[in-house]
C-alpha cells in the first residue's frame, strides 16, 4: 500500500515549502525508499509555461517535455524522483479536462460540479503516482491555506485521506513563527490561525515544520503542540540556514523528522546514508577558492528567475571546491555603462535563455567582450543564439545579422524559425520541448566534458541555428560539436581559438544536482578557476 504525503503551507508565501518537501524526499529516499512527488498549484494557467519570470520565476522543464513549476528543480536536485507531465497539476489543468469530459458527454447527463468532479480530478492525480512499486507519493499544495483558490485541493487531500485510511496519509504543515523585534518575542498566534483554518477543512497537521529566526524554546513548542493538537515531538524547528540550502536535508534529520514520518506511516526502513550531503555542505561551508561568474540576464532581479541556473553553477563550484560568487547583470546596464565596466572583473560570463528583444544588445556585447578578451563563456540557449549573433555580426561582418525572433525582416536570419513552428497559434506547450539526444563531436570542449558521445538534454525554445549559415560559420572557427541524431539540428557550438566557448541550444542546467555536478558546469567553472588563478 502507497503511503501518501500532503505538505501545505500557512501563514505567508516563500517559506519554501518547495525545499522542505524535496529535503523530506531526500531523506525518505536514503532510507531505502521509492518515492515520487509531484505539486499541485491552485492557479489558473494550464502550466506555468506561458508566465512571465517575473510573475512566477523559471519555468522548470521535465524529461517528457511538461512546463512545470521550478519547485519540482527541487525536487531533482535533491531526490532521484522521476519526474512527468504528472507531476505537476495546476487549477487551469484539472478545470480543462473536467470541462473536456463535460463536453465530450462522460458525466452522462449530470450536474458538473466542484465536489465530486473537481475534487474526484484532483484525488486521481495523486493517485496516479500511486503505482505499486512505490512506497511514498509526496505531494506539495502550492500557495497558503485560507487562499480561495486552494479551497478544492484541500478539500480533495482531505476526502483522499478518507478513501485510502487516514493511516496511510500524513499531512505536514509548514508554518512561520515571526520574531518581532520591538518585543523580543516570537509569536504562535498565526500559527494556531492557519492550523485553525485547516482543521475548519476536517484536515488534522500530523506534523508541524515550524520557520523560525530563532530557536524555539520548550514552552514555545508546547504552546504550539497544545493550541494545534500536534504531540510536542512533531513540532519541528526549521531554523533559517546560513550556508547553503544543500544542509536542510541534514537540518530535518537532527530534527528526526524523518523518524517521525516512519514512524506515523507505520514503514519500516534503514539507517540512512547521507555523506554525500554533509560532503556538500562542508565544501560549501570550507571551499578552497572563489570565482566571480556573471549572469547577463533580463529577469536579474528576481532571485528566482534563473533557479536551476543558479544552482548549476553552486554544483559547478562544489565540484572544484570553489565557491562561486554570482554577479546578476542586468543585460540593459551592458548597453548603457558597457562591457568593459560591468565585467572588467569577472573569471567567467554566462548568458541564460531567455524571450523577446529587451535586452538583446546587452547580451550580444556581454558575448563579444568574453570572445575577444579570452573570458570563458557559457550561452545557454537565448545564450548560444547570441553567440552565434554576434559572431556573425563581428566576425563573419554579417552586420545585420539576427534572430528572426527580434527581426522579421533581418536580411541574415542566422537563427531562423523551424517549418513546425511557423503557424504556430496556441502559445501553450508548443515550443520544441523535453529531452532529445544529442551526438558529440570527438575532441571537442563538450565531448571531453561530458566523456560521452551521446548525450539527451532538455529542450524549450522555438527557434534554431539557421543551417544556410553552417559554412561561413565553420570556416571561420566556430565549430558545431553537437548535433542532433539526423545531422540537422545544431545543439552545441564552440570556439576553437579560446580558453573555453560553449554554447548550447538546450538547458543542461535542469539535469544538476549537488552531489552530481553538470559536466558542462563543472567545466565551465574549472575554466574560470583557471582563469583567475593564472592571474594572480
Ligand atoms: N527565445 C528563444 C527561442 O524561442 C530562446 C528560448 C530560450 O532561451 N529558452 O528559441
């Protein structure tokens, strides 16, 4: 029997319900368990596909191609989960395929409503990750209990605990408790609201995962414990991490959260081994050197716009021992106060994927200034399209040359449309998306890198390397040193006559983990490590 885990969040938003869900995971696993996960957004988008970064940050995408929230970048990087279309559900997806069945006739002649059909649709989305080879399914609620929209997915992880015997779910509760400076205190009373709130919806927290700046005395705990109806051994300390957020893993289990949860699920299981995550957190803690790498985006100002990014280049570090310093560049300062100012300093540049024309002249001057001055570069897919406008402006004198995507009417598309996706009309999951594999070029930067021939990584853009170009291209140094299977698609290019350009057509960011750095990460920040360390 599939044991279940709901993890909802009270009182504010951003408490990372994301990280403490996938760190549960991390230590279900390494107890010896299959687990899988998957959340539920309460909002309307069918996928968060069509989003913009700033509304909602990056747009993770899975194996199979789904758009999904950049919680479930989380729950990769911290579980060896698989990850589907079936791991992420929002309103707007489960409303579509009630409203579909309703036309299509299946509710034979009934009333279409919220309970039982909206719930009935949300109930069969967890159960599907209910397979028989799996011991836990862990399913996040996205937003904060008392949200309106949330109301028919509590309702339905309440009725879910009911079909399948209330021993066999565990609800957990992630919660703040605020310090308030003036009083010196810290305060439970929102806590007893939001708990309150979900015992109005019939749903008892078995355990609380208490958000804290400050330790939580005994007499705090119990006032919890007695005011939530929680036993004081499940009101867990979450303090906030100093480090890294690679230690929550190792933060829950001093907490022995996860004896807890086997415990009140009744699993029996192993010791759990997790080297491997306190040898992260030590050389995050202790690195031996630092480097300064610059993101050229234009969602810099949102901490979460580039997560897996980010975190790729954290794991890039952690496999050099170096701890790597990000300086988030805002692509239109590039335009306005130059190349050279603005990174002058640093060991390496990295252009992230990215939509539409804002920007661009930054990103393509940021390119320009690590070609010509040897600073390592790594474009990812907006990134490798500006690599390869730029070339042929400034090298091959294509001084027009551009995506078709910033100018229609460009005489020289070097990144041109692919046929499939000229009529494209929908917007919603019609980008070239999901994993594909890729051949290597042997004796190029990436094969050496990846020390493979063949590689798959994930894909979500709409537009391509103009093929037409291919020659020109070649001729003058830049070399294709990743295909697609069929010779035809051009996924990776590189500079032969420079310490390290690499640029990709695909997000290799998405498949990082901390414990299993990104070859090209690793590469990437090895290259700028050398850099610096040859300057000194
Ligand atoms: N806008 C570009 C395209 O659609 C790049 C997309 C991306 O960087 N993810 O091809």
């Amino acid at each position: 029997m599939t044991k279940h885990i709901f993890v909802t969040g009270g009182v504010v938003s951003s408490l990372g319900k994301g990280l403490t869900s996938a760190s549960i995971g991390t230590l279900l696993e390494r107890h010896g368990l299959k687990i899988r996960m998957q959340k539920l957004d309460p909002y309307l988008n069918v996928d968060p596909g069509t989003m913009n970064p700033f509304q909602h940050g990056e747009v993770y995408v899975t194996e199979d191609g789904a758009e999904t929230d950049l919680d479930l970048g989380h729950y990769e990087r911290f579980t060896n989960t698989v990850l589907t279309r079936d791991s992420n559900y929002t309103s707007g997806s489960i409303y579509e395929s009630v409203i579909s069945k309703e036309r299509r006739g299946e509710y034979l002649g009934g009333t279409g409503q919220g309970i039982p059909h909206i719930t009935d649709e949300i109930k069969a989305a967890v159960a599907k990750l209910a397979t028989d080879d799996v011991d836990v399914v862990i399913t996040e609620i996205g937003g904060t209990v008392g949200d309106i929209e949330g109301e028919p997915f509590l309702e339905a992880i309440r009725q879910f605990g009911q079909d399948v015997g209330r021993e066999n779910v565990l609800y957990i509760h992630l919660t703040l408790i605020p310090y308030l400076k003036a009083a010196d205190e810290i305060k439970t009373k929102p806590t007893q609201h939001s708990v309150g709130r979900l015992m109005e919806k019939g749903i008892q927290p078995g355990i609380l995962i208490c958000r804290t700046e400050k330790p939580l005395a005994r007499e705090i705990r119990e006032k919890i414990s007695l005011f939530c109806n929680v036993p004081l051994e499940a009101v867990i300390e979450e303090l906030d991490i100093k480090t890294s957020i690679y230690e929550l893993p190792l933060i829950l289990r001093r907490e022995k959260v996860d004896e807890l949860i086997l415990r009140y699920l009744g699993l029996d299981a192993g010791e759990p081994d997790l080297s491997d995550w306190e040898n992260v957190a030590q050389i995050l803690a202790n690195p031996d050197r630092e480097v300064v790498i610059a993101v050229v985006g234009k969602y810099i100002r949102l901490q979460d716009s580039y997560k897996s990014i980010y975190e790729a280049l954290v794991h890039g570090g952690i496999a050099n021992r170096a701890r790597v310093n990000l300086k988030r560049v805002e692509s239109e300062d590039v335009e306005k106060e130059g190349a050279e100012a603005i990174l002058g300093d640093v060991d390496g540049v990295l252009v992230p994927g990215g939509f539409g024309v804002r920007g661009i002249e930054g990103k393509l001057q940021a390119v320009g200034f690590a070609r010509e001055r040897g600073v390592p570069y790594f474009g990812i897919c907006l990134g490798m399209q500006c690599a390869v406008i730029e070339f042929a402006r400034n090298v091959l004198a294509l001084k027009k040359a551009n995506s078709l995507e910033f100018d229609e009417s460009t005489p020289t598309p070097v990144i041109t449309l692919m046929d499939q996706q000229r009529n494209v009309v929908d917007m919603g999951g019609t980008m070239r998306l999901g994993a594909y594999p890729c051949i290597l070029a042997s004796g190029s930067l990436a094969a050496e890198a990846y020390e493979a021939s063949e590689i798959r990584e994930r894909h979500r853009h709409r537009y391509e390397f103009n093929n037409a170009y291919r020659e020109a291209y070649s001729n003058k140094g830049l070399a294709f040193t990743g295909l697609s299977p069929d010779g035809r698609l051009v996924e990776i290019v590189e500079i032969e006559k420079h310490p390290w350009f690499l640029a990709v057509q695909f997000h290799p960011e998405f498949k990082s983990k901390p414990h299993a750095p990104h070859p090209l990460f690793a590469s990437f920040v090895k290259a700028a490590v050398s850099r610096r360390e040859g300057d000194k």
